[in-house]
C-alpha cells in the first residue's frame, strides 16, 4: 500500500481581485521558492464557486515526516496571501492517509 499525506489548500477571491491575487502569489514564490523536500506540487486547478468568485484548488504532496512544516509554511503563505488581498478567503488542511489518520488517534484504522 502506498501511503500519501496531502496538503489542500482552498482560496477564493471576487473575479475583480484575479490579477492581484496572482501578482501577490508570484511575489510569495520569488521570496520563498518551494522546496521539494517539504511538499510537491501535484495540482492546481482553477474554478468558479456559485456566487462567481475564483476558485483556486492546490494539492500538494507532503514528504514523510514534513507535517509540520508543511503547515507552517502553507500558514505563512495564508497570512501573507491575506493581508495582501483584500476579500481573500483561504484555508489549507492536511489529508490523511486512513490508516495514517487512525494513528494520530492511537489507534489503527480498518483494513480496507
């Protein structure tokens, strides 16, 4: 079985705010360039939500051990992103291999 932790992260903006929210993001990149030993890039896609804002959707994967500091730098990069983009709405949350999940809880998971 191959276990994979996943950083997702969800930002949503009004159309208005488009290019300035990319600006921004390129601005955060030139600063702090990724670091693949940390997280890897997998997806990014782009959307609509039902009101007409922009949806963005990015999914990372993050290297065994780098929870944490994939947390933190997705935090930084929150923060950053949010005080530079008024209306800016993002949030980034780590996905849990099941059987992964279960040991957060002391406990392992179902065989599935």
């Amino acid at each position: 079985m191959v276990i994979i932790t996943l950083l997702l992260t969800r930002s949503v903006y009004p159309l208005r705010l488009g290019s300035k929210a990319g600006k921004k993001y390129v601005d955060w990149v030139k600063d702090n360039p990724p670091d693949n030993s940390i997280t890897k890039i997998l997806s990014i896609g782009v959307g609509s939500t039902e009101d007409g804002d922009i949806l963005v959707i990015g999914i990372n994967q993050i290297m065994p051990g780098k929870e944490k500091e994939a947390l933190e730098l997705a935090a930084k990069q929150n923060v950053f992103l949010s005080t530079e983009v008024e209306g800016l709405k993002i949030k980034s949350e780590v996905i849990w291999d099941l059987a992964e999940a279960y040991k957060i809880i002391g406990m392992s998971g179902p065989d599935t």
